[in-house]
C-alpha cells in the first residue's frame, strides 16, 4: 500500500507541473511544445488506472475513487476535444464552463490522491495546485485558450 500511496503522490505533482508547463508554453506561444505536453499529460491514465485497479484492495473510501474517476474524466474529454475531434470550444462559453469545472475538479481531486502519501506530497501538491490555477486564469486572460 505505501508504494501506491507514493505513486499516486508522484503522480499529482507530475500531472501539476505538466499543467503548469502547459500554460507557460501557451504563454510563450510555444504552441507545438505545449502539445506535446499536453500528450504526455494524457498518458497519465495509465498509472490513474492502475491506481484505481490497486484502490479496492486498498480499501480505499469511494471519495478516492471518484478523485481518481474525475481525473481520468477530464483527460478522456481533453483527449477528445483538443486531440482526436480538434475542437474550438474554448470560445463557446457553456463548454469552457463545464471543461473548467471538470479541469478543476480533476485536478482539485489529486490533492486528495496526494495527501495519501505523507504530508511532504500534500504541500508539494498544494503549492504546485495554487500555482497551477494562477496560471489557468492568467493564460485564459492573455490567451484566450
């Protein structure tokens, strides 16, 4: 069970500094780098999944799981609309409402995941969490994605 608490620790804090890195390139009009970014964020599902897999035997509460399910949510529909479908919704406002509420849902329920690791990946993850939606804000702003 501690090697899954920690990976879900190490998890949280790739998932927010690929988020961060995200931004920062979107900033920077780094629009490819972002991408790929974007991808490598993407292939996170596979250690979410096995987390969930690892949950049950765990003994893990349902909040666990729904932290975990609302992540692995969140990347399906990231996956769909901006790399299989390639859609602009970012300009229709009640799809970037919801795609917020579920981006802040998902990684807002990563906290929960992290905190299971020790108090180390609480703050990490945290910090790493603040800085993260400063930058989802502030590169909407600028940006408009």
């Amino acid at each position: 069970m501690g090697s899954t608490n920690l990976l879900g620790g190490i998890v949280a804090v790739f998932i927010y500094s690929l988020i961060i890195l995200v931004f920062l390139a979107r900033l920077a009009a780094h629009e490819t780098l972002g991408h790929v970014l974007g991808l490598v964020l993407i292939a996170l599902i596979v250690p979410l999944l096995y987390l969930v897999f690892t949950a049950r035997g765990a003994g893990r509460p349902t909040l666990y799981f729904v932290q975990l399910g609302l992540m692995i949510v969140y990347l399906i529909v990231e996956l769909l609309l901006d790399y299989i479908f390639k859609l602009d919704f970012r300009n229709v406002r009640w799809m970037t409402i919801t795609y917020v509420m579920l981006f802040f849902a998902g990684t807002g329920g990563m906290l929960g995941v992290a905190s299971h690791a020790g108090k180390g990946w609480s703050y990490a993850s945290i910090a790493l969490f603040l800085v993260m939606a400063v930058l989802a804000f502030v590169q909407r702003r600028i940006t408009g994605m």
